[in-house]
C-alpha cells in the first residue's frame, strides 16, 4: 500500500486533533464523571497529558521522518491506551457511565477504539520508515 507523504502528515494532525476532544469530552477538566470511572488513568492530570501527547503528535507532523523512534514511541503509547481501554471495557459498564453523564459515556464509548486506529497508524508509519532505512 502506497501513501503519500502529505497524507501521513495529515493523519499526525488529525491524531493530534482527536487528543484534543479531550477538552470538548471533559468540558476542559470540570466532567467530574470521566475522572471517577477511572480515576487512576482518567485523573485531570491524565487527561491534561493526553492533550500533551496530541501536541507532540502535530508538533512532529511535518517532519516525523527525522523522528523515527519517537514515532515508534506513539505506537507503543497508543497501544498502551487501548489495552487499557479494554480491560475497563471488561471490568465496567459503560452504560451505567452514559447514565451518569452522556458525554462521559461517549469518551468512554470511544476512546480506546481511536486509540487501537492510531496504533495501528503509527505502527504503519513505523514500519515503513524502517523499511526505507530512514
């Protein structure tokens, strides 16, 4: 499979990006229900740090073929996430969240599914700048 450079740049971006509905989810750090469904990894202080890892996405966008460890290390944390995301998936009900706060029960829905595809993302581009030898 072929994809472009700018195409690869873009989906950096909208990684970067979908990080950020963080805020819009959390109601910039006030959504009380996101941080009690898991306070260890959903704390305001996570949350706070998920918006991090979505600026170093966008701040690489543009040149992530000079950085081709570090792109191995957005793999490694999105994989992170989305084991995580499953085992909160098997050990809680994400309905009984939705009851509590609809957009809570909407992050909780979803976050791990993004996360999995930006996995999958980085993993790709990871390859591919190894097989390139850059």
């Amino acid at each position: 499979m072929i994809i472009k450079n700018e195409t690869i740049t873009k989906g950096f971006v909208i990684a970067g990006l979908m990080n950020m509905t963080v805020l819009v989810f959390s109601r910039f750090f006030t959504n009380s229900v996101i941080t009690e469904s898991d306070p260890v990894v959903m704390s305001n202080f996570g949350l706070l740090m998920i918006v991090v890892w979505g600026l170093a996405y966008i701040s690489v966008a543009k040149h992530y073929h000079n950085v081709k460890w570090l792109v191995g290390v957005f793999a490694i944390e999105k994989f992170i996430y989305g084991f995580i995301w499953i085992k909160w998936m098997l050990n809680n009900n994400v309905l009984d969240v939705f009851a509590k706060d609809k957009m809570a029960g909407i992050f909780y829905g979803i976050y791990g599914v993004n996360d999995w595809l930006f996995f999958i993302f980085f993993l790709f581009v990871i390859i591919r700048l190894i097989k390139s030898g850059k």
